[in-house]
C-alpha cells in the first residue's frame, strides 16, 4: 500500500516483481489518490493509468477495480496476474466495474 | 542578547535538515514526501508515521481482506509494511513464508519489536545481517538490509531494496505481492 508512486524506475520494479512470480500468481498495488498533491520529484507514478498501462507492458493481466472504501482510507487498487502461459508479447488491461 | 542567541540556535535547530527536530515536514515539501517514503527517526518522521497510522490502518486491512485471497501454502512478500497493519492481518492467513521489505529503518525497528509478530513467526534462530546497498539508479537508495532469519513454517524478512531481497527468494507454487 502507497508504495507504487514512489519506484523510479517503475519499469525496472514491475520487471523484477514479474520475473519473481510464479505463472499465476498476483501483485496487487494499493494506491492512493492524495499521492497526486506529493511533490512529484518524490511521487514520481500518480498516473494510475499509466502505471496500469507500465504494467500491462511488462506482460501482467491487470484488473484496476473501483476506489474502495472511503474518506481518508480510500485507495484504489491496481491488481495484476502473471499469466499460467507465462509472458506472451504483453498482458490485457480489464477494468472491473 | 540571550534572547537573540536562542532564537538563533531554536533556528538552526528546527530549520537544519540533519537536526533531529527538524520542522521541514510542515514548509519543506521535498521533506515531506520524502518523510512519506521513508520515515525517518526525527520529529519529520514521527509526525509522517502518525499521520500513515491514521490514513493506512483502514486500508491495509481491507486490501487483504477483500483482494488477497491467501492460503496455507502461499508465499507473500509485502513491500512497504509500515506499521504492519496488512501483515498482521496476512499471518492470520497462516501463509508458508512472509517477506516484509521496509526501507524505513524505524518502521523495521518497530517491526522487529512488535510482539504479535515475534510470536507469530516462532522465533527459534536469530540472524542480524545488515547490508548497506547503494545503487544510483533506483530511488530506494542508500538502504540497510535487516533480514530475520527464522526458522519453522514462516519467515519474516525485513529487507531494504526488492533487488537483492528478490534473489533469495525461494520459488514457490504461489507467490502473492501486496505493494
């Protein structure tokens, strides 16, 4: 949790937390929104969809679900699965709804 | 002339970024976010953990009752513990092994002496390394390594960087981050 917005280069974290993974398993990023007024020299990934898509990239299904709860404990969580085939040319984005 | 000479070193005091009471938390925003990252043992860092206690204690728990779905045989590393709300809530899982990598040297040191965990990993061997990593291209630099060696089911590692942390880890069957 909150954790995400801090990794530069994001890239090289995702790559190191996909190739650690077995086929199948699953990372989840818990984020939250206050992040975006951090000083971006410090909170260098508050783009949501861009981390998603930095994701999807490194070849995870992601699933980004709705903000969750609310107030000062909202987040909203960033959910990827290493595919069972393994990396295969990029993984899917699906929003859950 | 006292009074000059005090509000001089009150000065140097509150405003030098070394000094343990150092205020930059509240008009140093590259301060604050960095006492955000990685709380440190001063006031800066005292006041970023109060306020992570208040913001994360809600969350933390439900991330792990609403989105892991940990198991007896699952291995899960949790990157950033803080004050260890999610890893609390993951024990009572009762998953293979836990690995908790914080680059805060005084949430770690909160960890290490938290009771609930200590009984929960079953402490049999203790093993202190520290390890200093510096590397010019990530931004969790400069970081110190504290790995528990434990023995029985589960481990709690605290670890600085994912790099070298990563390494060691054993390949399980299922292996489920919570970031």
């Amino acid at each position: 949790m909150n954790v995400l917005q801090f990794l530069d280069p994001l890239r090289e974290y995702v790559d190191e937390v996909y190739r650690v993974l077995k086929p199948g398993g699953l990372v989840v990023w818990g984020n939250k929104d206050v992040a975006k007024a951090g000083d971006p020299a410090v909170f260098v990934n508050t783009d949501w969809d861009k981390c998603a898509a930095v994701m999807s990239a490194a070849g995870f299904e992601v699933t980004r679900a709705k903000v969750r709860l609310s107030g000062k404990s909202a987040y909203v969580p960033l959910v990827g699965r290493k595919p069972r085939a393994g990396k295969g040319g990029g993984g899917s984005e699906q929003a859950v709804a | 002339m006292v009074i000059a000479v005090a509000v001089v070193v009150l000065s140097v005091v509150i405003f030098h970024r070394s000094s343990p009471v150092y205020l930059g938390f509240f008009f140093d925003s590259r301060s604050r976010a960095e006492s955000l990252r990685a709380p440190g043992p001063g006031v800066s860092g005292w006041i970023a953990r109060k306020l992570m206690a208040i913001v994360n204690a809600e969350s933390n728990v439900d991330v792990v009752e609403s989105l892991l779905s940990v198991h007896s045989g699952h291995t899960v590393v949790e990157l950033g513990p803080g004050h260890g709300f999610s890893l609390r809530e993951i024990l009572r899982k009762e998953p293979a092994h836990v690995y908790a990598i914080e680059v805060s040297e005084s949430f770690r040191s909160t960890l290490a002496a938290d009771s609930d965990f200590s009984k929960a990993v079953e402490v049999l061997t203790l093993t202190l390394t520290l390890t200093v990593t510096r590397t010019l291209t990530l931004t969790l630099t400069l970081t110190l390594t504290l790995t528990l060696t434990l023995t029985r089911k589960r481990c709690l590692r605290y670890a600085a960087t994912p790099g070298p942390a990563f390494r060691s880890f054993p390949r399980s069957r299922s292996i489920v981050f919570l970031v």
